[in-house]
C-alpha cells in the first residue's frame, strides 16, 4: 500500500470515529487543542500524524488505536 492510500485509509477511520461519536470537526479539533483544517486534513489523506498524537486522538474518540490504523484492502 502507498503511503498515499495509506492516509487516505486512515482518514476514513477518523473521520467514521469521529461520526459515530456524534463529533463536529470543529468540536474534535477544540477537544484536541488543533485547528479544524488539520482535522480535514487528516479525515482526506493530505496530512500526517504521528503515532503519539494517533493514540491521543484513540484517546479522545474512546477507541482502541487499532480501530484507526486497521485498514481493510478494497
């Protein structure tokens, strides 16, 4: 997998996390102390985390961090 389908992916798996928590961007963003663009970047591939501020975010949506970087190939 590339590293650009990689973020993508895990875009994804932010972004349905985010969702099934009943989380604006906005508010997700306020939560951990980043703008909400970063956050867009992320949930659409064009931005990078890195695994510390992975499990911060776990952290913050109340999942397991494999929930984020389980990815299933199409």
């Amino acid at each position: 997998m590339d590293k650009k389908t990689l973020l993508k992916k895990f875009g994804k798996n932010v972004k349905i996390q985010r969702i099934k928590r009943d989380l604006t961007q906005e508010k997700l963003a306020e939560i951990m102390d980043v703008s909400q663009n970063y956050i867009a970047s992320i949930e659409c591939g064009k931005a990078n985390m890195s695994l510390a501020k992975i499990q911060e975010l776990a952290n913050y949506l109340n999942v397991k961090i494999e929930k984020l970087l389980t990815f299933d190939e199409d």
